[in-house]
C-alpha cells in the first residue's frame, strides 16, 4: 500500500495535464483536420477531354533532336541556351575588340612576323618593332600598378579607420555593461540586505 501511495505522490498533475491535453489536441487535430488528404485522387476517365493514348512501340518519340555531344545530344541544359547565346555574343564581341586593339596598336600578326622574316627585313628593325610594343606594355603596366597601389593604399586607410570606430564602439559597450552590473550587484545585495532585516 505504501507503494502505491508513494506512487501516487510522485505524479505531477502539471504532467498528467500536458499528457491529457496533447492526446486531445492530437485527437482532435486527426479527427477535425482536411479530409481532402484521405481521399482518392480523380480517375482521368472523370475528368473532362481527357482521351488516354496508348504507348505504341513501333512509332518513334524523339524527346529531342540530335545536336552531336554527348549520346548524340546537346550537352548544354535546355534551361541555359540563352546563358549560351549570351556567351556566345560576349566571346564574340571579345575577339573583334582583340582585333580591334591589334589594328590600333599596330602589332603585327604572327603571319606578317614570319613573312618579314622570310623577306629579310633587318634584325634592327624587328627589334625595334619589339622594343617598342614592349616599351608601351611596360608603360601601361607601370600605370597599373601605381593605380593598384593607390587604391590599396585607400583600402588600407578605410578599413584602418573602421577598425578604430569598432574597437572604440566596444569598449564603450563594455563599460556600459560593467556600469549596469555593478547597478544590477548593488542592487541584489540591497534587496538581500531587506530580505534579511524582514
């Protein structure tokens, strides 16, 4: 008997309640919920204008045509053919702005190197030629770097000045934190000292 009660005593009735009220929510949540779920999908024979065709396996079904790649179709989704076009246009546009920059420039094509070879055209001449392409390169790489180096330097400064603000922002946190938990200790030992004197 004195199992039993000891049983008994132990049971919180909070746990007993959370059991009861989710074996009904769970109850009613089955019961009250959308019977749509349960039900059986529609035949196609109810839906309206359908008309089932059967597969015939002597006809051909082609899915896609053939365009070569990979088992004789596109190996590009079917999804990105205009990231395809677009890329296409881009490559494109590249090689008349190569051809373009080669026309300005004045560099001579690799067919015109070999045929001034051939013909003889003086070594000091082809030097020259390189020379200069060379001296123009160096030129534009030199204006380069100094660009790339101021705009590292900026960089450096803003992100310097940054850094300064967080770290100030911090420690001005910190000591607002510290502040407030000194407040919040004396605080808890003046209502300790009263819960005392009571």
């Amino acid at each position: 008997m004195k199992k039993a009660m000891n049983w008994l005593k132990s049971i919180r009735p909070l746990k007993v309640l959370t059991v009861f009220f989710a074996g009904i929510f769970l109850f009613l949540t089955q019961a009250c919920g959308d019977p749509g779920i349960a039900t059986q999908p529609p035949q196609p024979e109810k839906q309206p204008g359908y008309t089932q065709q059967r597969y015939d396996p002597t006809k051909d079904y082609p899915l896609s045509s053939p365009e070569g790649g990979i088992n004789n179709f596109s190996d590009v989704d079917p999804r990105a053919k205009s990231d395809e076009k677009a890329a296409n246009d881009r490559g494109d546009a590249l090689a008349k702005n190569s051809q373009k920059n080669i026309d300005q420039k004045g560099i001579d094509s690799p067919e015109q190197y070999g045929r001034n070879y051939k013909q003889g055209t003086p070594f000091g001449e082809r030097v020259k030629n390189l020379g200069e392409d060379i001296g123009s390169s160096a030129d534009e790489l030199g204006e380069g770097v100094v660009k790339g180096t101021q705009r590292g330097i900026e960089n450096l400064k803003g992100n310097t000045q940054n850094a300064a603000e967080g770290v100030t922002k911090n420690v001005q946190r910190g000591a607002e934190d510290a502040g407030k938990n000194v407040q919040r200790t004396a605080e808890d030992a003046g209502n300790a000292v009263k819960r005392a004197v009571d």
